[in-house]
C-alpha cells in the first residue's frame, strides 16, 4: 500500500474543498492506503523570502511547520493538493506552501543533486470554484501546480475541478460522489485524467 499526504488548502474546514477531498480519500482509505490529511490553515507556514538560502545549502532558513511539511514530502509516494480558487489561482495559504519548495528547485537545478528520484511519486489537484464559469477559469492554476508536482518530483496525474459551489455545495453533489471515490481507490494506478464538473 502507498502514503498519501493530502493537503487541504482552504481556510474553512468541513466545506466544500475539504468535503472534495474527503470524498476522494474514503476510496483510498478503503484500498488501504496510509493517509496524513494535512489542514495547511492550522500549520504555521511564513511566505519564502527570496533570499537564496537554499540555493547555497540546499534547506530553508526559516525554521516553521514547512520543516514538517518537508519531512512529509520526503516520505509520501502520493501527494493530493486541494484548493479552492482565489482569483482563478490557488489561495494565499497554498500558495504560500508552494513557495517554500523553492528549496526542492535549488536542490536540483541550483546545487545539481538527485531528490527522490529513486522511486514514482505521483500528484492530483482538486479544485473548488464558486462561479458558474467553463472549465477555462480554472486555467491559470494549472502551470503552478505543474511546477509544484514537478518541484517535489511528482508526476502530475489529473485534475479534479468542481464549479458552481457558490449555488450548490460540494455535500450535495451526489453526481460526483461515486467518481471521486474511485479516482481514490484507484489512485495507486490511476490514469492521467482532467475532469470538470
């Protein structure tokens, strides 16, 4: 069985990203798969700085919950990013995250060493987005969550995008119940898919 770090990226608990993303979790908790939920809003994680320090040593100056967050990704084979949508990005709390893997980029291409790439890891988005919009306003986000997966050495496997939540919440999506429990019961093997609802 695989480890699984899910990520929860929206401040508010127990709504519609995080409803997602525990709909897609039963399935691969019923597999037997490991699974660290992760609510990024209760980890003290100050934005990246900018100040190189990891393109010289290889680790970040700032001493917060990233440093447990790092050791998380050092030991996961699954990883699961949910987010709602701000502006047609990730939020400022997820996006703060992403920043500080930074370190994971000036290990490679700064500094030139190997990180975790002994083995497949694999990376799935789940995004919330309140507007009634197409598939397009989910967009922009793509590119940062591509380098996020590519940053941590994540194959990028899907998309899980759900609109309208403004109108009608996640827990009363019966439509998209049973689709979400497979995508995460099949998640060791799962396909590329980009799906939108």
């Amino acid at each position: 069985m695989k480890k699984i770090l899910a990520l929860m990226g929206s401040p508010r608990i127990n709504k519609n990203t995080d409803t997602l993303l525990d709909l897609m979790l039963k399935g691969a908790e019923d597999k037997g798969h490991e699974i660290n939920k992760t609510y990024i809003i209760k980890e003290n994680i100050s934005h990246c700085t900018g100040c190189n320090y990891c393109g010289k040593k290889g680790e970040c100056i700032i001493k917060d919950d990233m440093v447990k967050i790092y050791d998380y990704f050092d030991i996961n084979d699954i990883f699961v990013l949910a987010s709602p949508l701000y502006f047609n990005t990730v939020n400022g709390i997820t996006k703060n995250l992403i920043d500080r893997c930074q370190k994971y980029w000036s290990i490679k291409y700064q500094l030139g060493k190997d990180y975790k790439r002994q083995f497949k890891r694999i990376g799935i988005f789940l995004g919330v987005g309140g507007a009634d919009y197409s598939h397009e306003h989910f967009s922009a986000v793509i590119p940062t969550i591509d380098l996020f997966f590519k940053a941590i050495n994540a194959e990028y496997k899907g998309n899980y995008f759900v609109s309208g939540t403004d109108h009608i919440s996640i827990g009363e999506r019966d439509d998209i119940r049973e689709e979400l429990y497979q995508i995460g019961y099949n998640i060791d093997n799962i396909k590329d898919f980009y799906i939108h609802r």
